[in-house]
C-alpha cells in the first residue's frame, strides 16, 4: 500500500518545486519544511488533543502530517482554507466520525486509518471532491450509508480493510477507482452488481466470511486483474466470477479456503492468469 508520502511525490508535476520555504507562520508544536519541493507541516508524535488553529497554519501547505496524536474531534465549524494542501494524514488519532475539513477543497489523499470511526454517513466526503486516494483502514465501521462516497468520482484508492462491515459498501459514483480493499471484514456475501466499477484492476476480499459470490457482481469490472479471497469459508471455486472477468484477470488467490474439489473447467477460458494460489485448501 503507498504511503500518503510517496503518493504526493508521485504528484510532483503538480506541485511546484522549492529549494526553500520562507513560511510566514507555524505552529508551535510542529515542523514546517520543504522536502523535495513539498511544503510539509508536520505535527506528528507530539501527544496534541486539538487540531493546530487555522491562523497558524501556513497558508501554502501542501501536506499536513498530524498522525499519531490524540486528537478526538474536530469541531463542526473548523475553517482551513487551504487551497494548496494536497495531503493530509491524521492517521492514528482518536477520531469518531469523519471530520468536515471546509477548505481543502483541493485534498487528493486523505488518511484517517487507525482511529476509531464506526459509520460514514451519506456525503461523508463532500468536502473534498477531487479526493483520489482514501485511507480508513482499521477503525471500527461497521455501517456505510448508501452515499458514503457520493461525489468522489476521481478517487482511485479506497482503503477499508480491518473494520466491521458486514454488508458490502455501495459504489454508485466512484467510476474511477483502481484499487478497493476490502479485507479483514465481516463481509458473507457479494451480491449482484454490487461493483460498478469499470476501472478496478485490485480487490482484495481476503479474511472475510465470504462463502458465495453472485455470478454477475464483478461483471462490470472489466479491467480486473488480480482478485484476492483467501482466508473465506469457499468450498468451490467460484468458477462463475472467475469466467466474468476472464478476459483480464492474471491473478486469483483462494488460498486457506475449505475447498473440497478443483474440476478441470474451474480455471478454463481465464486467458491471462499467471497465478493461482490453491495453498493451504483441503481437496
């Protein structure tokens, strides 16, 4: 998984670039540098409870790095305005729900993995419509509503592995994404056309309860390339799924899976499979 630093790195052609940075105000508690012509503001290990006030922050930020702190909540009316900041990682805090960041209306990746949200209520995301890559690994979601991610239409990484879900998310508007982790839920079923995703080329489902997988939920992922469901309770090879994106997949991953019987047909018409781990299965 990329860090939200190497992402922003990948980004340079849109970021200028700097020898130095003659920044007109930071806060207090943190860092403020340029690092390879990012302008980095960086307030991370530094035990703070409250977000750095707004007048302290420098005006042409591009990432703000405020991980691993204790910083509960955000209040409702905080202000950034911030047009330049590009990255923000407020990963390992104590957050509930998602903040509302008004004013970063430019954000492109945005980390709020290990904290502790338990839902995402419809335009959880409104603030950042140009967001591509979402870090939410490891809180405690157990409840997308059905507009969770409603207007994110050039997110292209959606990190949710190591929460609650039971139910899978809906996708009714993310038409770009590329890479969609899913992993180590509670997730027992794939339902049909659940993925309206014709750009996905990585799901990762592993460490579900998944034991069925509808026939027509991936079939409109046409660019899949690699689709990982060790660690369920499949006693098939869900040949079905697999015949539905044939034509792209090159790896399939079922490893640590009840399977009882591979038949000959289980993997047929799949033309560009490289890899098919079958590890750890008890046929």
């Amino acid at each position: 998984m990329s860090s939200p630093y190497t992402l922003l790195c990948m980004m340079v052609l849109v970021a200028p670039t700097f020898s130095t940075w003659s920044y007109t105000r930071c806060p207090s508690q943190c860092s403020c540098y340029s690092d390879e012509g990012i302008l980095v503001m960086d307030c991370s290990f530094k035990e703070l409870r409250q977000f750095p006030e707004p007048e302290t922050i420098p005006a042409d930020v591009q990432m703000i790095n405020i991980s691993h702190n204790k910083i509960a909540a955000i209040p409702a009316d905080f202000k950034f305005w911030l047009p330049d900041i590009r990255i923000l990682d407020i990963s390992f805090n104590e957050l509930r729900r998602v903040p509302f960041f008004e004013g970063l209306f430019r954000l492109r990746t945005l980390d709020l993995s290990n904290n502790h949200v338990s839902s995402l209520p419809d335009d959880s995301f409104r603030f950042a419509p140009y967001l591509e890559d979402l870090f939410l690994t490891n809180n405690s979601i157990s409840e997308t509503s059905e507009y969770a991610f409603r207007g994110l239409r050039n997110l292209r990484q959606l990190h949710l592995g190591w929460n609650h879900l039971a139910q899978l998310p809906s996708f009714p508007s993310t038409p770009k994404l590329v890479e969609l982790s899913l992993e180590q839920n509670y997730l027992h079923d794939v339902p049909a056309d659940s993925m309206p995703l014709p750009m996905l080329r990585r799901l990762r489902l592993q460490h579900n309860h998944l034991a069925h997988i509808n026939k027509t939920a991936l079939r409109e992922c046409v660019q899949l390339q690699s689709l990982h469901l060790s660690h369920n309770r499949f006693r098939a090879v869900p040949r079905a799924v697999l015949r539905s994106v044939a034509k792209t997949l090159n790896v399939v991953d079922l490893s640590s899976n009840p399977i009882q019987m591979v038949r000959n047909s289980d993997f047929v018409s799949i033309n560009e499979i490289r890899e098919i781990n079958l590890s750890g299965t008890i046929f």
